[in-house]
C-alpha cells in the first residue's frame, strides 16, 4: 500500500503558501502628505515699525488685501525730497536748454544740467521704490500661517514676517519605487487614504520628479486631489491607494 509521505508534503504546501500570499501583496505601503500648491514666506523689504497687523494666524484673506502696514514717515519724507529735487533739476535743464539756444550759455553747461537732472530721477525712481513697500499686501487669497511679528515692532531689512498659504488647492506628495515609472504616469488615478477624516479622496498624478533617489530607488512624485473638499488641511497624512495595472 502507497503511504504519502506528509513530511515532504508538508512543507511543500507551506511553502506554496508562503509564495501565493507575497504574490497577492506585491505594492508596498505608500505614504502620502498634503502640501498646499501655493504657499510663501513674507519679508520685510525696508528697516521700519510695524503700525498695522490686522490679520493673526488663521484668518482668510483675498488677493491683494493689506497684511502688514508700516510706519513709513521718513521714507515718505525722502520720497518728497526726491521728488522736489527732480521738479528743480527739470526746472534747470529746461532753463539751460532755451538759453542754450540764445548762445547764452555752453553746451557743457546743458550737459551738466542735463545730467544732475537723470540723477534726481533716478533718486526719484529710489524713493517711490522703498515707499512702495511701506504696505505689504496678499499675493494670491489664503489664510495666514505662523505670524513672528507684533504691532509696534521694528523690523530689519529682510526680516521674515509671516506665512500664508492656499488651502483650497492641495498636492498629495509620496514616494514611491522607481520600478513604478514603466506605467505610472501624469494623469494616473489613485485614492488618498487622510487619516484624519477616515476617509478615501480621489487624485490624479500631477508630475514627477526629474530624479530617482539612488539609494532608496524611489522617486517623489505629486498628486492633486480630483474635487472641492473643505475638511482637508494642509500636512494632513495618510497612504496611496494605488491599483497597478496589469
């Protein structure tokens, strides 16, 4: 009589097993962070006081809308300067230039009536430059992020003032195996597992990195999240759903 022999049999079918289940779960965990499309750091542009801070970390704003306001007598004060020495250098040149006619005067005369005049405009052109900073407004609608000034103070050249940032319009961003390049391409459609809400949202690869990581062989690639979904918040995290195809 045949007897199987189930110590080889055994393992075969364990290994079996073992081979079948790595098979069905090839696509490994992918984690996905939001990151805002828009988003910046604002400086100072001039050394100035701080008058007007009408907005704290949180509040929405409209494009163009005042941040931060300084007090800018001096640079005002120059401007006016600036612009009251190009009204007499103009008045000058234009003087020279009729007696010039007359043969009154040289033309070296004109020339350097003509010169100081282009130097008063050019202090002008300075002037109406730094005061135009004197307001700091919004470059696109958001809400504000970390704000690391207070009303009443001053300010150096290039000090950081605020974040602001664009919810409404938020990237999936994830690394994945560079492998994955042979069929993931812009317009490939994935799920965004959030964490946060529990819930799964739809996204499309925007773009790819133009370079693979080559220690990790993998590539960081964005996604942008197909629809309106006002629970979503930037830094929100959770996995990639995504479905190779076959």
């Amino acid at each position: 009589m045949f007897r199987p022999r189930f110590s080889l049999i055994l393992p075969a079918l364990l290994l079996g097993l073992s081979v079948t289940a790595h098979g069905a779960d090839t696509m490994p965990e992918i984690r996905a962070q939001l990151v805002p499309k828009r988003s910046t750091v604002l400086s100072s542009q001039i050394a100035a006081q701080i008058s007007e801070l009408p907005l704290r970390e949180g509040d929405s704003f409209s494009e163009g809308q005042k941040l931060v306001a300084f007090d800018c007598g001096i640079q005002r004060a120059r401007q006016a300067k600036a612009n009251a020495q190009e009204t007499a250098t103009r008045k000058t040149y234009e003087v020279k230039s009729k007696l010039n006619t007359l043969n009154s005067i040289g033309v070296l005369e004109v020339e350097t009536a003509a010169a100081e005049h282009a130097m008063a405009e050019a202090e002008q052109q300075m002037a109406r430059e730094v005061a135009s900073h004197c307001v700091v407004t919004a470059p696109f609608a958001g809400r504000m992020g970390p704000v690391d000034v207070k009303r009443f103070q001053s300010v150096a050249e290039g000090q950081k003032l605020l974040e602001i940032l664009d919810p409404t319009e938020l990237e999936a961003e994830m690394l994945v195996p560079s492998s994955w390049l042979k069929w993931l391409k812009p317009g490939f459609a994935l799920e965004i597992g959030i964490e946060e809400t529990g819930r799964k949202y739809p996204a499309k690869v925007a773009r790819l990195s133009p370079r693979i990581d080559p220690v990790s062989q993998s590539i960081r690639v964005f996604a942008v999240i197909d629809g309106k979904f006002p629970e979503l918040l930037p830094g929100m995290s959770g996995r990639a759903i995504v479905a190779a195809p076959n």
